[in-house]
C-alpha cells in the first residue's frame, strides 16, 4: 500500500506558462530501495495527477476501479541501469528546548507554575545492502506531534488513540496484523504500548507527587525492506526507561521516592513472501514484549512477559476476481498470579462471571495462553456485483494488550456482504453503490447444547444487519445513507463481570451529504439517530464540517458535532452489601443517565511557502450526563430493574438514611455529592457512593509552525495547551461551560526543536 508517512529529503521545482503547467521532481537514489546490478532492469512505476477543475485524477498507468490490487497495475520503466547501490546514511541529530506554564498549588516543591526542560536526541539511517534500510532514534522527542483529542469513555474498555510519532508511522504497514474483520483497531502489534502512560501512582497519603507523563523510550530501532524475490522484512526493537515519581509529604517535611512504570523491551518480527506475482501471499509475525520488575512486588500486577504471533495467507486467482484469505494468531502471557488474575478478570474476559459454564479464574495461574481464527473468500472484482462472506473464532485466553490492542472476547463469528456499485456515469449521477452485509457473534456457551437452537440464541453477543447506499452527484457532490438493525441479544459485558444481561436490539438510521470539496466553500452535513427496542434508550446526534479555501496556501476546516443520547443501562458499580440472591449474591447498580457533548475539530494549515508552513489544531469539547434514576438488575439473563425510590437525606445521631426510602443525595458544603443507598428501608443507609453526574470542558491544541531551513533540516516553533475542568452538576448549559472552560487556568508547553538532516 501507499505510505503516505514517507518523508524523503528531496527537490520540486513548478514552472507556469502559456502552455498549462509542469512539475519536475528529483528523488535522490539514496531514498529508494532498489538492487544494484550491472544488468538492466525493469522497474514498476506511477505517478498521477489531480486536475481540481474537473475533479479528475489521470495516471501513467491506469489504475482500474474495477479490478483489485494497486502495485500490480503499474507500468514499467525499462532498461534501468543501477551498477552500484548509493550510499545511504543518514543522521538527523535535534536539540530542544521548552517551557512548561500552569496552574501550581501553594505549597508545591515540585512545580510553581514555570518549567524549562532542555533536551537532546538523534535519528539515524543508514542502508543495509540494496534493499534494507535502518532506522534508529536515541532519546526521541515528539513534541511536534498533534495532540489526542478529548475522549468521555464511560465504556468498559480503552480508547485507543492514533499513532502520529513519526517513527512509529513511517513504515507502520510492513509491521500491520490487524485481527478480526470488523474495523475495531484490533491488532497484534499496537505501537502506542512503547512509551505508554506509566501504569504506577503515587502513594496515596502523599501531600504532593511528581509524576512522569510517559515512559521515556531510550532508544528504538527497525529494520524494514524487501528483495527482488517478494520476500518483505520489518525488525523492530526498543527500550524504554524505568521511572520514577517523587512524593512530597508536608507534614514530615520528607520526600521519597516511588516508582511508577518498570523498564520495559519491545520487538516485534514480520515476515511476508509474495508468490504468483504478487496474487498470493504468505507471512507471519512474532511480538515479544518483557519488563524488569521490582523485586519488592509492588508490580506483581503486571505480566512480566507477553508473546504473541500470527500466521497470514492470502491467495487471489482468475486474474484476482477472487481471494480467499485467512490468519491464525496466538498470545501467551506470563507473571505472578496477581497478574494473571487481573487480566482473567479485566474486560476482554471476565472469568470471574458467576454464571460462567466454561471457564473461572484460575487464582494459581502464572500463564495465559490464547488464539484467534479468520477465513475470509470474497470476490473482489467485477463492474457490478462483489461480495464476500467470513467465518472466525476468538478463544477465552486471548490476551494480547500489553504489546498490541484488543477488546475481542471469546467469541464465534459469522458474516457476509453484498455489493453493488455503478461507476460509469448516468444523467445524474457520476457512481453509485449499495452495500448490504450481516453478522453475528455467539460466545462458545452456545456450543454447550450445540444442536439446540436456543442454545445458540441464548449465547448471542452481537447481531447487525446494515444496508448502506453511496453516490457522488453530477455535480461532485456526495452523499450517503446506511439503515441497521440490531435484533435483541445477550450482553456479556454489561454488569462488569457480573451476570449475562439482555441487551435489547435497536434500529439505527445515519447519513450525510457534502458539498463539491473544489470549491472555496464546503460543507458536510450529517446526522445519526438509534431508536432501542424496550424503552433501552435513544440517542441522536447531528455533525458538520465547513471548508474554506481563501487561497491556494490556506486551508481552514471547522467540524462540529453535538450529541444527545439517553442511557437507561449505564453501569455504576456493583456491591455486596447485603447480599442479593437473585443475581448471586452481589448487586449490581445502574443508571438512567441523559447525556449531552459538543465538541468542534478546528484545524488551520497554512503553507507560506514550500518551506514554511503553519499548522494549527484545536478541540474544544464540553459534554454533561445527568443520572436521572438508579436502580439495581433485578435477575440474570433479564431486562428488568428495580428502581430506588428517592427519599430525603438525614444524618440522625451521626447514621445517614434517606427517610424510608431508598437512594438520597447528601450534598455537603463544599459541593461534594454522594449518594446514600438504604437497600432494605430500615432507615440506616447500607451503602454509599459518590454521586455520577458530571460536567466536563475541554480544549485541546497545539500549533506547528515547521521552517525546513536547509533540505532536510528543520526548525519546529510548538505552542501545546491543554485547559480542563470538572463539575458535578450533570445539567447541559453551553453558555456556562463555555464560560467556565475559559476561565479554567491552561497548561501550556513552548518548544522550540532544531534538526539538522546530515546525508553521507
């Protein structure tokens, strides 16, 4: 595929006369792979170009709409004479400096509002032979880079961000294994684990901590190329630090140090073997991933290794009109039982689910052992008609999230679709196309009774049926509109552990329409709508997007979005506290919750010149929920709460309760709110917890500007800002939030990066 991360150092000149214009580029030998030979070769070439007027993209080499694969419909450039490789090292050494502003607490050793940070580091490049190439960095910075948006995750998993370091995109293709077909993001190699987040904290009882923000990678290294035989090869290593916070306790006047992320060893191997002139491929992949932990135990919690590996085919016959595909992967994970039990327990397993029938936690285990399936035949060429259809399997022991990114619990999948597209021209229409597909997964519970039908509908995880149809207008502008439907099923997910929920269906409807993106004026409009079966909640949600081209240097697009959705099974917690035996003993406690989010993606790129650029993102985001109602499940495998009725809060000699009913909100005078949970109304509260409404503002950015002051080289002048804030209100009030969020105190971070590209 493309690797649109590919960042050579090379030269363009335009010239502009009555003629129309020309574009001449200079792409030095040194950036390109090749073999060197003293025999003529033919090598595989394309270049296109973009004619905005008539919205038409023309190539040297046709590139078909109608039949599969991109390289393989290059033309060819004959007699290439290459004698001797060139050489090709590189180094491009930087230095940094920054200023880190914000708000800082009285008191605080640590931070009093300023910070100057100086830093050092280097990128090197050098090939190996004529078709390999090593890429190292030592002490990367990636300061320059877009910051991640503002994410409210009330769900049970992860967000799972973007890679944007420029080390880890460029590149990122040769070490892709992407798991599953359902476009999760799941894969078996996740770049963002080398320098995550530490996973340690503080000591609670400490007055004031410093803490790192990420792991700093002391050194990585990759090894990426391919030979004239097919066979492509990706190495990659790295190390990042351990690290260390300090705590400050007042009282004492002590510090101490504590340490919150161990020295962690990344790599990652892939392999891929082309056959059949690049019809059919073979090839594999193996990750490792260890850390050095503490002696004390105080990381016991984390695996101290993790392996994973896959196996990936594809093979395309009949002139690539059909494929079938397949993958075979593995994890296995080791550690201390804490670890392991953690991860049994986290949510991609749940073995702890007290109705379970094939598996439990294993509370000895110091390993984990795990696979994932898919086969894949499509028919992938054609005018009309493609389509393709899937089976798959995800086992329990599926573990692999300490190097790569997954949230696949076990699982049995089965898919199809259906496609139907137009791409000649009518009165109306320059193409069109309808795509219909549907697919199901069962957990392996269905497998207990597996001739019995309700067994296989009682182990129904997900279910979807989605017919969505798309055109591009005469007028170059597009649109599209897509209807699903989701039947009811079972919910494995929902109580956090607990017992399987119902999960009723819903019908959703969504759509957009976009303007001629030519124009120094476009607009995307779009909106989604989710109606749940059995009063399950709703939600709706509008979107835009306006481009503006003043110029041809000057790009500026602002893409709104505002959401409204109802939850009436938002998860709070679940208890013991006077144990509930209809759903084993624990009860597990939920919300109706009403939420609102409005955010807007503002970016700005502004290229003065081919040199000098300007590039500027901002997201500002303020979002509420408004828990309305809790309740607790009233039985397994059931839809059915029982609801708290509200009563008035009291603190009668020093014992809270809610006058004979059972839920009230204490609010204390420094604006605190908890909720008090009187499960059997004998007037004493049986339990508390803080109150979930929540009021959040955000803005997030950073602007770029980037001066290549010599081929190669360059100079990033960073502002990075971060304002946040957060309330226990629940009620959505744009004015005041917006109000709030720019009175709240921003931390702000100025950096000034100089590299130097030095080519041998």
């Amino acid at each position: 595929r493309i690797d649109r991360a590919w960042d050579a150092v090379w030269e363009s000149a335009v010239q502009d006369d009555d003629l129309g214009w020309t574009a001449e580029l200079r792409i030095p030998l040194s950036q390109i792979r090749y073999e060197s030979t003293d025999d003529p070769q033919t090598w595989g070439i394309n270049f296109g170009r973009k004619r905005m007027v008539s919205n038409e993209t023309s190539y040297f080499s046709l590139r078909s709409r109608t039949r599969e694969g991109f390289v393989s419909q290059f033309g060819t450039l004959e007699g290439v004479v290459v004698p001797r490789q060139s050489r090709r090292i590189e180094a491009r050494p930087y230095v940094l400096s920054s200023l880190h502003t914000g708000p800082s607490a009285s008191g605080d050793p640590f931070f009093d509002g300023t910070e100057t940070k100086a830093r050092v580091g280097t990128d090197l490049r050098l090939g190996l032979g004529s078709a390999f190439t090593l890429d190292a960095t030592i002490n990367p910075d990636f300061g320059q880079v877009e910051a991640d948006p503002a994410v409210i995750n009330l769900s049970a998993f992860e967000t799972r961000f973007e890679e944007r370091r420029p080390f880890f995109v460029e590149d990122a293709q040769v070490f892709d294994f992407s798991l599953g077909l359902t476009g999760r993001g799941d894969e078996l190699f996740y770049s963002r684990r080398v320098g995550r987040a530490p996973q340690g904290y503080p000591p609670w009882d400490a007055d004031f901590s410093d803490t790192p923000t990420d792991a700093t990678i002391l050194g990585a290294a990759k090894v990426t190329g391919r030979t004239q035989s097919g066979l492509s090869l990706g190495v990659l290593a790295a190390v990042t630090d351990k690290e260390d916070g300090r705590a400050f306790y007042d009282d004492e006047g002590r510090f101490e140090d504590f340490t919150v992320e161990p020295r962690a060893h990344f790599g990652v191997v892939k392999l891929q073997q082309d056959f059949n002139a690049g019809a059919s491929q073979v090839g594999g992949i193996v990750t490792a991933m260890g850390r050095d932990l503490p002696a004390d135990g105080g990381f016991d919690f984390l695996s101290s290794q993790a392996f994973s590996g896959g196996i990936r085919f594809e093979h395309q016959w009949n002139d690539r009109d059909w494929s079938l595909a397949g993958f075979f992967a593995g994890s296995h994970v080791r550690g201390d039982s804490t670890a392991m039990i953690r991860i049994q327990r986290s949510s991609n397993h749940y073995f702890q689910r007290p109705d379970a029938t094939r598996f439990g936690v294993d509370s000895t285990a110091t390993a984990l052992t795990g696979a994932q399936w898919r086969l894949h035949l499509s028919r992938q060429n054609g005018v009309h008609w493609t389509g393709s259809t899937w089976v798959g399997e995800t086992t329990d022991g599926l573990e692999v999230n300490d190097l790569g990114y997954s949230r696949s619990s076990e699982s049995v999948e089965a898919g199809g679709s259906v496609t139907y597209r137009e791409i000649r021209p009518g009165d109306w229409y320059k193409s069109y196309n309808f795509l219909f597909w549907a697919a199901g997964t069962w957990s392996h519970e269905a497998l207990d009774r597996p001739g019995s039908w309700d067994s296989w509908e009682n182990a129904r995880l997900t279910g979807t049926t989605n017919l969505t149809a798309r055109s591009t207008f005469i007028n170059d502008w597009s649109g599209d509109l897509t209807v699903s439907f989701s039947p009811d099923h079972y919910n494995y997910i929902a109580t956090r552990g607990g017992p399987v929920m119902h999960d009723p269906g819903s019908w959703t409807v969504r759509g957009s329409v976009t303007t001629d993106p030519r124009k120094r004026v476009s607009v995307k409009t779009g909106f989604s709508t989710r109606e749940g079966f059995r009063d399950s909640g709703d939600e709706f949600s509008v979107s835009g997007g306006v481009g503006l081209k003043p110029s041809p240097q000057l790009d500026i697009s602002l893409a709104p979005r505002f959401s409204k959705q109802t939850v009436m099974d938002q998860y709070v917690l679940a208890t013991s506290t006077l144990p509930f035996q209809p759903t084993y003993g624990r009860r597990y406690v939920f919300g109706e919750m009403e939420r609102r989010t409005l955010s807007m993606v503002t970016r700005v790129n502004w290229t003065f010149s081919p040199r000098l650029s300007f590039q500027l993102y901002a997201q500002p985001l303020v979002s509420s929920g408004d828990y309305q109602v809790y309740k607790q499940l009233a039985a397994p495998r059931t839809y059915d709460f029982d609801a708290f009725e509200v009563g008035t809060f009291s603190n009668a000699d020093g014992s809270a309760g809610c006058g004979g009913e059972q839920i009230c909100l204490e609010v204390d005078e420094d604006g605190g709110r908890m909720q008090h949970v009187d499960f059997d109304q004998d007037g004493t509260a049986d339990f508390s917890f803080r109150d979930r409404d929540f009021n959040v503002r955000s803005l997030v950015g950073n602007a770029v500007l980037r001066w290549e002051y010599h081929p190669g080289s360059t100079i990033f002048f960073v502002w990075q800002r971060r304002q946040a804030g957060t309330v226990a209100t629940g009620d959505f009030d744009l004015h005041r939030d917006l109000d709030a969020l720019l009175a709240t105190p921003s931390d702000d971070r100025f950096m000034v990066k100089v590299n130097y590209w030095l080519g041998l």
